[in-house]
C-alpha cells in the first residue's frame, strides 16, 4: 500500500519552512508507519475482539450454570445432613430410653435379689 506524503498547511510552510516542514513531515510518517496500523488490520483486530467478546458471554452464562448446579447440590446435601442428623437423633433417642429400662431393670433385679437374700438369711 503506497503512503500519500503528508500535506503540511501553508501556515507552518511560512512559519517553519520548507525544509524544516519536509523533515518534520518525513518524521511523522515514519512514525505513523511504525506505530499505526492500516484499516485492514483495525478491522481484522475488531472482528477477533468480536468473536472474543461472544465467547466471554458464553463463558459468563455457562459459570452462571455451573453456579446454579452448584448451588442446587449444595441444597440437596443440606436435605441428606438434615436427614441424617434426624436419623442420629432418634438413634440417641432409642439408646436413651434403652438404657433407661436396662438400668430400672437390674435396680428391679438387685432389689429382687437383696429381698431373696434378706429373706434367706431370716428363714435360717
């Protein structure tokens, strides 16, 4: 792609000068031609941003996904901990109350017993 030469306006060719002015215009385009990029290449930049842009939204609505599901089996092992704790819970309860009888029922033995042997020793 050939490079049109710069047009400096009159006012700077009768403030600086000619040879002043083409230098400056000589640098400037060199700088330009390092530092700029042609239309080409602007578009093709914009159509990569582009494309990158539709997959970050992709992305950003499969995390939303991904948090929801998440979320959703954070919820349902909640449910099974609370079922479990009711379960430890009336286990608990069961062994509280096993225990209970199992404790009145050898005070009601070792009352029988004493009796017997209260009575045994009487009766001798």
């Amino acid at each position: 792609m050939a490079v049109r030469p710069l047009e400096v306006p009159p006012i700077l060719r009768q403030a600086w000068g000619n040879e002043v002015v083409d230098a400056f215009a000589v640098w400037l385009t060199s700088v330009l031609e390092e530092r700029a990029i042609s239309r080409d290449e602007y578009r093709q930049i914009l159509s990569r941003l582009d494309i990158l842009e539709h997959d970050m939204a992709d992305l950003k609505a499969d995390v939303q996904e991904l948090r929801g599901e998440i979320s959703e089996l954070r919820k349902e092992m909640n449910e099974r901990f609370d079922r479990m704790n009711e379960r430890f819970d009336q286990m608990y309860h069961q062994m509280v109350v096993q225990t209970r009888w199992f404790i009145g029922a050898l005070v009601v033995i070792g009352t029988v017993i004493s009796a017997l042997l209260a009575i045994a020793q009487f009766v001798r």
